[in-house]
C-alpha cells in the first residue's frame, strides 16, 4: 500500500476517525521524506570507509574502554573508519596502544602489549594482511580488516508506516475481557 494514496483517501472522509488516521499517517510520511532528504543533502559515506574491527576479551584480567562510549568492560568490539587502509590502522593503533584505555591489574599489561597487542599491530600494520587473531591463553583477542564498498549499496526495501490500529472495536474488547487504557 502506498502511505500518499491511502492518506488522500482517508482525509476525504466524513469520519473523524479515518480522519485521524489519514493525518497520522502524512505526518508519518513526511517525517520519513525529511529524514530521506536529510540523508541526501549530508550523504553518509560509511560504505566508502576502511574499516578495521577489534575484539578483545580479557577473561576479566583487565578493562577497555570502547571508542565510541566511555565504557569499560572485560569483552569488547572497536571498530574504527578511516578513507585510508594506513589511516585505519594509525588510528587503532594511536587508540590501542594508549594505556589510558585501560585498567590493568598486575603484569597484564606487559604480556598484552608484548604477546597480543604489538604483534597484532606489527603484522597487520608491516606484513599487509588483513586478519589476526591470537587464541591463546585465556584471552581472545581478533583483528579484521575491511576495504571500503565499491559503490554505494542499494537499499532494498521502502520504509514503512508502522501503526496502532486497535483489532476491536470497545465492545468488542469488554466482551474479550481486554481492558482499555486510553
């Protein structure tokens, strides 16, 4: 059903109910033609990003905060965008390397940055490939690195108008035994 079509036709209505219902439903669509056109004018260029996904999981030997919240927590996804594949990787290492970033206990630290984080950092950054992971121990700790989309992708799907519409009418539901809150 096409939101325009099925508006025009309730506003002419003699119901005030219909009525209502058409006004919801262009109030919806203009909503969704402002945030369209919004989208137009300051185009998110997202797909045209490298991108370089982090997973870290201390077993609660340590914290990191996220980089896109002030959060810290044991498991935890980065992800950092760059336009650059060298610029991604600068980025991560200039956030990963910062030990602001962390809550270090004992000698974690160390064997973080010299087992796990260093090597990470050095093949990704040095041998030019897009992956590491390191299962070793009780961390598990991932690397992976995304090229930018080719072109911008398709969405597939029109946006749709979600509504209330109740299924009964008020006597129905008191013999239902549904209680109305309006």
């Amino acid at each position: 059903m096409n939101a325009d079509k099925v508006s025009k036709y309730l506003l002419e209505s003699n119901d005030e109910e219909l009525k209502a219902l058409g006004l919801k439903i262009l109030n919806e669509r203009e909503l969704l033609i402002k945030s369209e056109n919004e989208c137009l004018n300051n185009p998110n260029d997202y797909w045209k990003r490298h991108k370089l996904v982090v997973g870290i999981d201390s077993d609660h030997d340590f914290m990191i905060k996220n980089n896109s919240e002030d959060s810290m927590s044991h498991d935890e996804w980065l992800e950092f965008t760059a336009y650059s594949r060298d610029e991604v990787l600068n980025e991560a290492s200039k956030y990963l390397t910062d030990m602001r970033n962390y809550s270090f206990s004992g000698k974690f630290k160390d064997i973080f940055l010299k087992e796990y984080l260093n090597p990470a950092l050095d093949h990704l950054i040095n041998g030019n490939q897009n992956n590491w992971n390191s299962f070793m121990g009780n961390w598990d700790i991932c690397f992976e690195y995304f090229e930018p989309e080719t072109q911008e992708p398709l969405r597939t799907k029109i946006p749709q108008i979600n509504l209330e519409i109740d299924a009964f009418t008020s006597s129905e539901a008191k013999r239902f035994r549904i209680m109305i809150c309006d």
